[in-house]
C-alpha cells in the first residue's frame, strides 16, 4: 500500500507522481504517511504510538520495526538514540 492508496481509502486527492515536488503536496503526503504509520503502529502497541516509534517505523518499515517487536529499546543503538532524540525535541 503506498500513500496514494491510503489518501483514497479515506476520501482525500490523490496526485500524479509528477507533482511530488510541489512543496504543498508534498506536505499533504508526508502528513498523511505519518498518521498511517502513527496509526498502525498505536494498534500493534495498543496504546497511542510517540513520535520516536512513528519515526522508527518510518525509517525502519513497518516489518523491518517489528522485528524488534515495536520496542524502541530493541532497535540498534544508533536507531534509538535518534527516536529518542526525536521524543526529546516533540515536548
């Protein structure tokens, strides 16, 4: 599933690939790429997910995160310390 897909399952534009540049698309896109995540990631956690552990499924994949059983503490060091990083600037 690509962003495309999830912005038409819930009723929003959708672009041509062409217009990824366009800084207010790529904005669109890149917000709701980030809920998608949030989202499934608050599922597997059963709570809602900070924005270290969207940032890691960002990075990671969805897969590749949950090898590690969606645990930030889990992840190598280097993965890590940027979500907590990421965690730290979010307050």
């Amino acid at each position: 599933m690509d962003c495309s897909d999830v912005r038409r399952q819930v009723g929003l534009p959708t672009y041509p690939y062409k217009m990824a540049t366009d800084p207010v698309i790529a904005r669109q896109y890149a917000q709701t790429w980030l809920a998608h995540l949030h989202s499934r990631v608050s599922r597997r956690l059963g709570r809602p997910a900070n924005a270290g552990e969207t940032w890691l499924a960002y990075n990671m994949g969805m897969a590749g995160f949950g090898s590690y059983g969606y645990n930030m503490h889990k992840v190598p060091d280097r993965k890590f310390m940027k979500a907590h990083q990421i965690n730290i600037n979010v307050r």
